[in-house]
C-alpha cells in the first residue's frame, strides 16, 4: 500500500494509490506503534524536484514538525525535511565510503565532498577519522548549492564536534571549483554524490585532482547502459587531458524500476 522512510523522529510515507484518510491515518499509527522514535508521521506528496532536490508534505499525526532529529553511524543531524535532500537509505553506502578513507595509510588526506547536502558524508567520514587514527585527514571540503543546506550542515559539523575538520562552503560546484583552482587545492579523495543529471561534473572534480586522487562518482543508469556510462566517463577525462582507471563498480541502489545508482571508484593516472 505504501512505502516510508523513518528519519529520526519524523516518517515519511509515500501512498502508492488513491486512498482515504482514515487508512492513511491507520498506516500512520502502525508506523509509530512499530518505531518508537517516531513523533511525526507525514504523506510525501510529490515527488523529488528542483535543483535543490526538495520535496512536499503533509501532516497525517503527531506533532507538527519538519525537523528532523536523525542518528547514524554515530553521528547525529538534523535539517528540515522539506527544504534539505536526505536520504537514510544511504546509510551503509555513506560508512563504506568512510571505511575506504578510513583503510588509506597516507596522513594528511584532503578530501573534496561535492553536493554535500547538510554533511552526512562529510560528517560521517569525519568522526570515522576522529575514531581511528588521528590526523589521517587534514581537512574535508564540503560543497553544496542549497542555502539553507549549509546552515544545517554547519550545525550538524558543530554538533559532531568537528569544526577543526570540515569547511562548509555554499555555492555551485561550477563556480566554487574554479576558486579552488585558484588557490591550486588538490584533493587524494573526491565524493561525488551527485543527483541524477545529465551534466557529469567529472571536469570540475579533475580540475582539482593530481596524479592517484580517487574519485568516487555516482552515475544513474540501467545495467544494460552501464558500459555506455563508463565509456562516457573515460571519453571526459580524455578531453580535460587525463585518464582514469576504474578500480571498482558498485551497484547502490535503485531509483526506479530498472534503473540503479551506481558507485564507480576511479583513480586519475
């Protein structure tokens, strides 16, 4: 009947048909029966849109709220719902990418998080650095368009006591890139989390890579278009002057039926 994703204190259920009130309240109170987090159950009614990703709402039971109070992988967020892309569904992906960090032997690792959103995988590959070998990272990177985004992503570096750690800067990575260019940044590791857009950024993510920067780039594709995808990326790099070796492809998640995200690690050469 429907589908949910449970965000700290908030649900969020998307009805799959035309139902009445009274089974949307009844699917409502099953939620917070079963998740005893829950103070706030609310119907998605539209679906992901805009460049900031936002989505719409409305309140079937609980308290009236739009903050969430979300905990993960030891860190802990929160950001409104409606105005700030989230999705817990990338919990493990966001530790796995924190763990590959994280089994770099190198100190003083910089690393680049592009579309970073309010910080989960910043934050996350931060505290993982603050729980295992001290100074391995020397600094992350967080670049994201939203306005509001930032402002929680900034209280949620705060939260996580890593101020020392992370920089938030607000902007588009089309022209917070070129600055960085400026300034002759290079980053070891640059997290793509891109949203599902037919412009790659792959040029901008090179522009601030040096020889073995590992990229972790997420792409949108059906499995028989894979190839497609990665020959496209080859077929970039080659024009900005560089080449990439795939180490790695992970499928993470499905956005739509046939259609899958994809994680492939490259290595600039």
């Amino acid at each position: 009947m429907a589908n949910y994703d449970i965000i700290g204190n908030i649900g969020i259920i998307k009805f799959n048909n035309e139902i009445s009130k009274s089974e949307k309240l009844e699917k409502a109170q099953e939620l917070m029966k079963q998740y005893k987090s829950l103070k706030t159950v609310v119907e998605k009614i539209d679906k992901v849109s805009g460049r900031l990703r936002t989505i719409k709402t409305k309140h079937i039971l609980g308290e009236k709220t739009l903050i969430a109070d979300y905990v993960e992988n030891n860190c802990r967020f929160k950001f409104n719902i409606e105005t700030c892309y989230f999705s817990p569904r990338l919990s493990n992906e966001r530790m796995e990418i924190a763990k590959i960090i994280d089994r770099n032997k190198r100190k003083k690792l910089n690393i680049l998080v592009m579309f970073a959103g309010v910080g989960p995988f910043s934050i996350i590959i931060g505290k993982k650095n603050e729980e295992g070998e001290k100074n391995k990272i020397n600094k992350i990177v967080s670049v994201e368009l939203g306005k509001e985004c930032c402002r929680y992503a900034m209280e949620n570096v705060a939260r996580n006591k890593l101020l020392s750690l992370i920089e938030i800067i607000q902007g588009d990575v089309k022209r917070i890139i070129p600055k960085l260019v400026s300034k002759k940044e290079k980053f070891d590791y640059i997290i793509m989390p891109r949203p599902n857009l037919k412009y790659s950024f792959l040029k901008e993510a090179l522009s601030v890579s040096g020889k073995n920067t590992k990229i972790i780039y997420y792409g949108f594709c059906s499995e028989k278009d894979l190839e497609k995808m990665l020959a496209s990326l080859h077929k970039e790099a080659l024009k900005c002057k560089k080449r990439l070796k795939i180490t790695n492809i992970k499928e993470a998640g499905d956005i739509a039926p046939y259609e899958h995200r994809y994680r492939v690690e490259m290595i600039v050469l």
